[in-house]
C-alpha cells in the first residue's frame, strides 16, 4: 500500500513539473526575446553610429558656454534646404518627415514640449507617439500593434518653423570656439486661412541631437539654387551651421525669453544684436588683446627700424616718407626753375608797321 501511495506521489510531482516546464521556457524564452530586441535596436543604433561617425561631443569641463535658442523660419533662403521636397519625391524628403519617420518606427525618442520652452531628456518626459498623433490631429492607423501613417497625412507642409538649441562653447584643450547643435523641436503653423493671415505655432517636440545626428548623417540635402547636387547632409547642415536663425531666448537665471523684456520690435532686434555682439565680443577678447591697449615695450629691432624709417635716406633703398618728400622737393625745384626761365627771358619786339608815304 505504501508503495502505491508513493508511486502515485511521485507521478503527481512529475505530472505537474511537466506541466510547469513549458510556462517557465515561456517565460525564459519571452524575457530572451525582450532583450534580444532591445539588443538589436542597440546594436541599429550603435552602427549608425560608426557608419555615419558625428561631430565631437561637447566636453563637460568646458570653462565657458553660453546656450542660445534660435528660432528657424524654413521660407528663407539658407533653411530651404531644410523644408523642401515639401512631399517625398521617391528617396528625397525634407527634414520633418525624416523626424517623424524615425520616431514612429522608435528609432529615436521624442520629448514633450514644455510650456517654459525648456527642454527635457529625462525618461519621464518621454512623449508617446500615439499621444502626439491624437493631441494634434494626425491621422494614423494600426494594424498588429504599429502605427501607420501614409505620407499625403505626414503635416510636413505645416512644419515651416523650427527651434534649436546650440552651445557656443571654448574648448580650453584647443583653444578653440564651437558652435553645436543640441536640441531640434519643430513647429507646425496652423490657423492661417482667408479670413486671418496670422497662423499659430505649435511646437511638437524636442529631439535630442546626439540622438538623431547619426541618421542625419544618412539623410541629403541640397544647399544651393546653382549647385543641384546633393553633396551635403542633414548632419553638415547643422554642424556647419549653415541655418539662419533669430534668438528668442538664452539660459539666464530668471528664466525669461526675450519677449517678457522687450515690449517692442526695435528693442527685440537691439537685444539680439546685442548678445550676437557680446558673444563676438568674447571670442576676439578671449586672450585679452581686444579692449586694452597695447602696452607692451617695444624691442631693440623695432625701435631701430622705426627710427630709420624717420631719418631720410640716401641710397636706392629709401623709406617711402623720404622718397614722398623728395619727390615734393624735386617738384618744387622745377616749377620754381620754370618760373625763373619766364622772368628772364627776352620780351618780344615790338611789331613795327610802316606808312606808305603819299607822293
């Protein structure tokens, strides 16, 4: 009897260990699965990166920066590369629909635009893709878990405006001035119909640079009217900075953008003149031989040079102040010689004229 009961035990324990085997390979499998994937975009990412190498990143001991936010109006010459083809025209597509491409296949993350303007790259801040396509108005489809979106419902149209963020800093190893890129948000301009010609902004996102930059890379543009060839990348465009922006705002302590200090136009365009020409300002007076006067004591060679340039020369090789007063002499000498000709020379005789006698 015993032996029964513990041959019905046994086969009890292994029924259920059987049983529980499959769920656990499940489990084991889907965990693998998930980090397998997660690998694989790693790994997209990580050879993006050494296919399409970016720009250095900025140090963190850097000993100055200052960050400005510019404003990009796509309808201007120098940004068109930016906006144009306004719809994909077979592999060519402006720079919008590349950004949006990318986030609704999860290539790359977006952020949520603040209502401070301030960005934010904390995994908090993260913006859903289907939450962005909802709050405003594109229309999108899903099938088996993805979102579509056919490129006629792509807004890059509206997308006329974008802001970014550069850090103009001084690398103290080098010496040497950058100006990076570090944040992109486009604006879609809404509202604007027949009855109202002021359309309303609305920033969509931020995108971090570092993130995007090795997909920019990958991404042509075409920088000139005259020059139809696309010798030149998205990552180009923006590390040689070849945009034209307006600044709207700069890090200062208070927070404030340009427009809570600047009550009209003529102050706004003096305020950003201003601090485009502090900034110039510091880069030529970095080494301190801009606003002082130079103080230094002039060597021997120098004061030697200086002083035969005063002293008049004799020889071929004569200073151009000597040669200039000789000249001024020789001339004078010669104007005063032919002055003296004409007061010594023999007047005319008179002309005689002789009467016919009459007879």
């Amino acid at each position: 009897m015993k032996r029964i009961l513990s041959f019905i035990t046994v086969t009890l324990l292994a029924a259920s260990a059987a049983q529980a085997q499959p769920a656990k390979r499940r489990a084991v499998a889907n965990a693998a699965a998930t980090e397998q994937a997660a690998a694989k975009s790693a790994t997209a990412s990580d050879r993006a990166s050494l296919m399409f190498p970016q720009a250095a990143n900025m140090p963190d001991d850097v000993v100055w920066k200052r960050d400005i936010y510019r404003q990009l109006d796509l309808t201007k010459d120098k940004n068109a590369p930016m906006y144009y083809p306004v719809e994909p025209m077979g592999r060519q597509v402006n720079l919008f629909t590349y950004l949006f491409r990318l986030i609704l296949t999860g290539r790359i993350n977006a952020y949520s635009y603040k209502l401070d303007g301030n960005e934010s790259f904390d995994e908090k801040d993260k913006l859903p893709v289907k939450e962005m396509l909802e709050r405003y108005g594109i229309y999108y489809e899903e099938q088996g878990g993805r979102l579509n979106v056919a490129d006629s419902d792509v807004p890059s149209a509206e997308a006329t405006r974008y802001y970014i963020k550069e850090s103009i800093y001084m690398d103290q190893r080098t010496g040497t001035f950058t100006t990076k890129v570090t944040a992109i948000c486009p604006i879609l301009m809404r509202g604007a119909d027949e009855f109202s010609s002021d359309a309303t902004p609305y920033p969509l996102f931020w995108v971090k640079y570092d993130d995007v930059a090795p997909w920019l890379a990958k991404l042509p543009m075409m920088p000139s009217n005259l020059n139809n060839v696309t010798n030149m990348t998205a990552d180009d465009f923006f590390t040689m900075n070849r945009y034209e922006g307006t600044i709207y705002k700069t890090n200062n302590m208070q927070g404030k953008v340009l427009a809570n200090y600047c009550p009209t136009d003529s102050d706004m365009v003096a305020e950003q003149t201003r601090i485009e020409k502090q900034i110039d300002d510091f880069k030529k007076n970095v080494w301190g031989n801009g606003f002082l006067p130079d103080t230094t004591k002039k060597d021997s060679i120098d004061a030697e040079m200086e002083a035969k340039e005063e002293k008049p020369s004799k020889g071929l090789f004569r200073s151009k102040s000597s040669r200039a007063r000789s000249s001024q002499n020789a001339s004078e000498k010669s104007s005063a010689a032919t002055k003296k000709e004409k007061s010594e020379a023999p007047a005319p005789a008179s002309r005689v004229s002789a009467r016919r006698q009459r007879r």
